[in-house]
C-alpha cells in the first residue's frame, strides 16, 4: 500500500493543483465568476461519462493499465496551458485532466479495495487517503509558489511533471496490480446497483462530500483574490486544509473502531456545516487557517468512509464498477453545483457559496446517519 499510496499521493497533487492554478489563471485573463464555474465543470464532464465504464475496465482487465493511461492523460492534459496560454485551451486541459483522473481514481480505488483481506479493508483505504491528503497538501503549495515565482505556465509545467512521474513508476511495474475479478451470473444494469438503499445512500452522500470538498477548492482562491491576499498565502490555507485531512486519516480507524463507521461521517458533516458558514465573515489570514484545518478535519473523513460503505456493499466482481458509479454520481454533483455556484457567485458574491456548501454537508451528515451498521 505504501508504493500506491506515494503514486496516488503525485497524481492527486497534480490534478489538486491544476484546479488552483485553472481557476487563478482564468481570473488572470479575464474570466468572470460563471466563467470558472464553467470551467470547474469541465473537469467533470468526461468522467461523468465514463465513470462506470472506467470501473469495468478495472474489474475486467485489472488496476494497473487504467492507472498507467490515466496519469499519462492528466499529464498531458497540464502541458497544454504551458504550451498555449489561452483561456480556451484551459477548458481543454481540465477536460483531459478530468478524463485521466478518472481512469486513475477508479483504478486506485479498486486496487485498495481489492489487497488484504476485509478486515483490513478500513485501514486500507484510509492509508490510500493519506495520499489524497498529501496530494491536497502539495498541490496547492506548489502552485501558488510557481505562481509567484515564475507565474502561471510554470505551474503548469510543474504539475504535468508531477502527474507523468507515477506513470513511468508504473510502467516499470507490473506487478502493481490484483487479478481481475469475474462478475456474478446474471450481470445486472449499473442502475440496478442503486436498488440497495444503503448503497445508493453511500453514493449519493459520497457525491455531496467531494462537492463540498471541490467548492471550497475553488472557492477559497477566489475569496482569497477578493480580500487581497497573494497566491502563496491562498495556496498555504489550502495546504493547512491538506495537513488536517491527513492528520485526521491517521486517527481514524481508531474513531470508526469505536464509534462506527456511519457516525463518525455523520457527525463529520454537521462539523464542517458549522465552519463553512463561518468562513466568508473572517478575512486575518490566522483565523483563516484554523477554519481551513477545521475544514479539513471534516472533510478529510468523508473520501475512505464512503469509500468503505461503498466497497463492502459492492456485489461480486463489481467493485470496480460501484467505485465508477460513486464517481459519476460525484460527477453529476461536480457539474451542477459549481454552475449553480458561478451562477449564485456573480450576482451575490462568494458568501452565499460558502452557506450552500454548508447546506450540502449538513444533507450529508442526515444520509450518513441513515447508512446503518456495517
């Protein structure tokens, strides 16, 4: 787990980075608010489509050639923005930075899922979600020092290398990979999947976190350029979110031992509710960074515990798929919020984006609660 993790470690700060980096460039060249909504919706319109498609390819021919073409499309999709500096070719590369990360993501996911057995599946994807964190930690740091260092095209150049690095770890693997995994007879539609209510709760609370999660991405950039604070402040307040989504990780198969995995989520959400309606009212940039840990304390359990319920309530050989459809229902949320939000955040500011955050996770602590026992 330690190889994977430091891969997806690369390929999370990599695509973290390019939504920090898309969305200060875009303001750079004139963009306005529904304009990057836009934009924050282009890294979701590929994987939209291909979510679940991606999950069976995980489950038919194994993790390691989806994760391989991934980074290698998210890598490619960064140099572009390098090579053409045009605010077009920004919505071009967050749609290959979208597409790659997906294959990747879905990959990871089911690899982690699918190594040990199922009691130590929690540790597992908590482990993975050290990863994620550091992704978060590192993305967002170095963008906004390449910014103020060497300005926006260097960035971008820093993060394709960042994300082809893993893709040549894993070519020179092969042994980065768990057997495929043949179906049940009697193969259902993706759809039939949601027909578990536990199931289709854990998916559809699992697509109102990662919202939350990319709103505030996105977001605090723009409260960050609207109060005058430089790229490298913007990008450590989103990097003491990271530190706190990875201190909270290392705790918590302890919390879910004790109190359960559905409400250690649960009471996560409500959390993270309470700081989002906080955040827009606070500009002394100390203050910023102990909503941002807050935050990230939140948020930084939601990824492996939905991903757990999600996993284990997967039927045989599906696992991929399941993980594919979390990820399209995340997707569907990843397109409509941030357009709903430029939308919101051109005609009444930023403040109101931070309360409907705060609203999507209080809905996802009340769907939490309802997920049971494991």
């Amino acid at each position: 787990m330690h190889l994977i993790t430091l891969i997806t470690l690369a390929v999370q700060g990599s695509h973290i980075g390019s939504r920090v980096v898309a969305s200060l460039f875009a303001i750079e060249l004139g963009a306005n608010p529904l304009l990057i909504g836009v934009l924050i919706s282009a890294y979701a319109v590929f994987p939209l489509l291909l979510g679940v498609y991606s999950g069976r390819v995980s489950d038919r021919f194994g993790s390691r050639y989806p994760m391989l073409a991934g980074t290698s499309v998210l890598g490619l999709g960064l140099l572009l923005p390098f090579l053409w500096p045009q605010l077009a070719t920004l919505y071009v590369s967050a749609v290959l930075a979208g597409t790659g990360f997906v294959f990747f993501n879905v990959s990871v996911q089911n690899l982690a899922g699918g190594l040990g057995s199922p009691e130590e599946r929690t540790r597992n994807f908590s482990t993975l979600g050290l990863g994620y964190s550091g992704g978060h930690m590192i993305g967002p740091l170095i963008t906004g020092y390449a910014i103020d260092s060497y300005g926006f095209t260097f960035a971008y150049a820093c993060l394709a290398v960042l994300a082809l690095l893993p893709a040549v770890r894993l070519a020179a693997n092969p042994r980065l990979d768990v057997a495929p995994r043949a179906s049940g007879p009697g193969r259902k539609s993706t759809l039939q999947l949601l027909h578990s209510a536990p199931l289709r709760r854990a998916v559809i609370t699992s697509g109102l976190v990662v919202t939350g999660w990319d709103l505030y991405g996105f977001y605090v950039p723009i409260y960050g350029h609207s109060i005058g604070l430089s790229a490298s402040t913007i990008g450590t307040i989103l990097g003491v979110f990271a530190v706190a989504t990875f201190v909270v990780r290392i705790v918590l198969p302890a919390f879910t031992r004790r109190y359960g995995v559905e409400m250690v989520l649960s009471m996560a959400m409500f959390t993270g509710a309470v700081f989002f309606l906080a955040f827009p009212f606070v500009e002394f940039v100390p203050a910023l960074l102990t909503l941002s840990f807050g935050i990230g304390l939140a948020l930084g359990c939601g990824q492996p515990l939905t991903l757990d319920i999600a996993y284990n309530r997967s039927p045989a050989g599906r696992s991929g798929e399941v993980a594919g459809l979390r990820l399209t229902i995340n997707n569907i949320t990843h397109i409509g919020v941030p357009l709903a939000a430029g939308a919101l955040g051109s005609a009444l500011g930023v403040t109101p984006v931070f309360w409907t955050n705060a609203a999507i996770l209080a809905t996802s602590g009340f769907l939490a609660r309802g997920n049971g026992g494991r």
